[in-house]
C-alpha cells in the first residue's frame, strides 16, 4: 500500500506522548503497519493476528514472504494467544530477560496466522522494554508483527528520521521514540528443538542465556558458519544488514597500514569512511571519521546511526575496524560480518 503522506510525531511531553500511542494503536487495529521505536531497533508493527495486517508490512518494506516475522507481546495473557507451549526453559529465559532485547522461537498457537510465521508451525516472541511499545501492546490490546522498520536488506534504524529515509510513503505514522538504547536487533533463540540454538547472536550473549538456564542444553557456537545459519533461520540472509557503501573489516597498527589497506580497495580516500575505536587516523581526507567508544554496549548502541552517516556522507567504502573476538561481542561481529558481506 501506498500512503502520500507519512508522518514523524514526537512522544517528548505527557500529552505528545499519549497522542502519539492513541494514533499508533488506532492505525493499527485499522490493519496499518506504523513504525514504532523498540529498544533494540525500531519496528513496522501490525497486528499479528490479522493476515491482510501482516501482508502489508511485507509490502511496506518489500520483504520477501518466506522470511517470518517477530510478534512483540506486552503481557503473560498475550504470550498465551501466541504460543502453544511455554516450556520451563522459556521461562527462566523469559523471566531474566523480558521485558529486553531476546526473542524466543517456541511452538504457535492456532491463533497466529501463517503469514506471520512463514508458514511454519514455530513463532518468534520478544517482549519489548521500551515505553511507547509497550504503551501501544495495551491500547491496542493485541500482539504486534514487527520486523525492523528498514526496507528489505536495508542497514536497520535506529533513530526515527532513519525509518523516514527508508519507509516516507510507504507508512502511514512513524512515532519518534529517540535513539534506541541497545542499537542492535535482539537475540534470537531456538527452543524448539534441542540442543537449544543462537539464530541470530545479538546483546544478549551465550553466557547470559547459559547462566540464566543452566539445565538447558545448547548447541556449541559455530555461528561463524553463515550457511548453516541461513538453513536454519529462514531470513538471516547474508547481506542482510548492509549499508549502501561497501563495508570491509580490517585491522592497522598505524597511517600507513590503513592507508595500503584503502589503497588495496581503489577507492580514493575522500570517498571512504573509517569507523575505529582504537586506530584512529592521524590524518584527515576522509569522507568521515567515525571514533565509537570501545565498550561493547556503547559501540552497540552507536554503530548503525554511524553507518548510516557513513552512507550519507556519500561513502563508496567504509573500512571499519575489527571487533574484539571476545563472547560479548558476538552480535557486534555478526552484523558488521553480515553487512561486510553485503553486495554479492
Ligand atoms: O530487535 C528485534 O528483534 C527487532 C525489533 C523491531 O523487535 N526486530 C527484528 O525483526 O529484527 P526482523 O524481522 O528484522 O528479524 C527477525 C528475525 C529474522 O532473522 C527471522 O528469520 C527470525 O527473526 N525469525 C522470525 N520468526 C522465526 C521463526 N519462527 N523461526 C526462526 N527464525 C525466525
Ligand atoms: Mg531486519
């Protein structure tokens, strides 16, 4: 569907706030996708147990049909509509870390459409922390389909004028809920089949969710392996998390390491952008110099506002500095792995 007009409204005082959740829930259970801020990243909500609802985030973003969607619950009653069984491991996994940035795959319900899910028997279920989401899972009383509010393999917003960029026309409402807090998508967890799996690491990391259910059994950590990911995840295609630049990853001790390392790329220097944490350049030239703080949640919640301006700046290349190869940030390595894989 085609809307003319979108429109950007703030949540900034009470009564901004509380317009913007009565507008967003009454688009919604008229069968409108609206993009809404969630923590993570921010969402094309509709409701879930609408079909023609669901079919028109597909169409928004122009995702393709076989990549199932997350349903975003506010309550232990919407939890119940969505998924068949709640086995003892969703529960303590649920109960350290919703509402938060972790979504479980379990059995769906006979309520839940197939649209939403792909067609499968299995439904991803995130209970979001962030205020405006939460507020508009009440008004509206139902559970919200929310893929990240991007065009299909576009990099993932996180502010709202990123949503604007992607989605103006093709939504009616996007609700400004500020920067999101955690910056990249939640971490997406198999319960279904056993041993427990990681589809999709995110902030969230294996030893949280280890020591958070220590009777679960999970699977050893191959995610490196982007195939095997792309079989079980329907979805988590490889460039899925692409800036329109080229993104590559390296490492340089000093100017003139970086400077072979663009060199070796052929685009000139003031066409690529650097983003660092500890190599900064000690040089100008550059399209733009992006310096993100070298703590994992800092960087997280920094990285995707930066490349968007590394795109804006009109960057053909981005080299981005290599992340540390510690657990924490897994998520980290897998999007910048995913985003430096994009374009072939
Ligand atoms: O943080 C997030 O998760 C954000 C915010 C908006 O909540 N949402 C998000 O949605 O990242 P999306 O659609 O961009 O990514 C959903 C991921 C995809 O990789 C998809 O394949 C996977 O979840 N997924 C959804 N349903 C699934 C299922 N039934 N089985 C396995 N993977 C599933
Ligand atoms: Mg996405």
């Amino acid at each position: 569907m085609s809307h003319r007009k979108t429109e950007l409204i703030p949540t900034n005082t009470k009564a901004a706030f509380e317009a913007a959740v009565e507008r967003a829930a009454a688009f919604v259970l008229q069968g409108h996708p609206v993009a809404l801020p969630t923590e993570t990243v921010y969402g094309l909500a509709a409701n879930a147990l609408s079909p023609e609802a669901v079919g028109r985030v597909y169409e928004a973003k122009g995702r393709p049909s076989n990549n199932p969607l997350i349903v975003h619950v506010g309550s232990w009653a919407m939890v119940e509509q969505c998924v068949e069984r709640f086995s003892p491991a969703a529960s303590s996994l649920a109960r350290a870390f919703w509402p938060g940035p972790l979504t479980l795959v379990l059995p769906k319900s006979e309520r839940i459409p197939p649209e939403v899910t792909a067609g499968g028997q299995t439904v991803a279920i995130r209970w979001p922390s962030h205020p405006v989401m939460q507020a508009v899972l009440k008004t509206a009383g139902v559970p919200l389909a929310a893929p990240s509010a991007n065009r299909s393999n576009g990099l993932s917003p996180t502010q709202a004028h990123h949503v604007l960029q992607q989605l103006d026309g093709r939504v009616p409402l996007i609700v400004d809920g500020g920067h999101a807090a955690v910056g990249i998508e939640s971490t997406v967890v198999d319960l279904v089949g056993r041993p427990a799996r990681v589809l999709r690491p995110g902030m969230i990391h294996r030893l949280s969710l280890q020591a958070a259910s220590p009777d679960l059994d999970w699977e050893a950590n191959e995610s490196l392996d982007r195939d095997e990911s792309v079989l079980r995840s329907p979805g988590q295609l490889k460039h899925h998390y692409a800036p329109k630049a080229r993104l590559v990853l390296g490492s340089w001790s000093d100017s003139g390491s970086l400077s072979r390392l663009v060199e070796a790329h052929k685009v000139p220097r003031r066409l690529t952008s650097v983003v660092a944490y500890e190599g900064i350049p000690d040089s100008g030239g550059w399209a733009r110099v992006a310096v993100i703080p070298h703590d994992v949640e800092a960087y997280a919640r920094a990285l995707f506002s930066e490349l968007h301006l590394c795109d804006e700046s009109g960057s053909e290349l981005i080299v981005v500095e290599a992340p540390p190869e510690t657990d924490e940030w897994e998520g980290i390595r897998d999007r910048l792995g995913r985003a430096a894989a994009g374009g072939d």
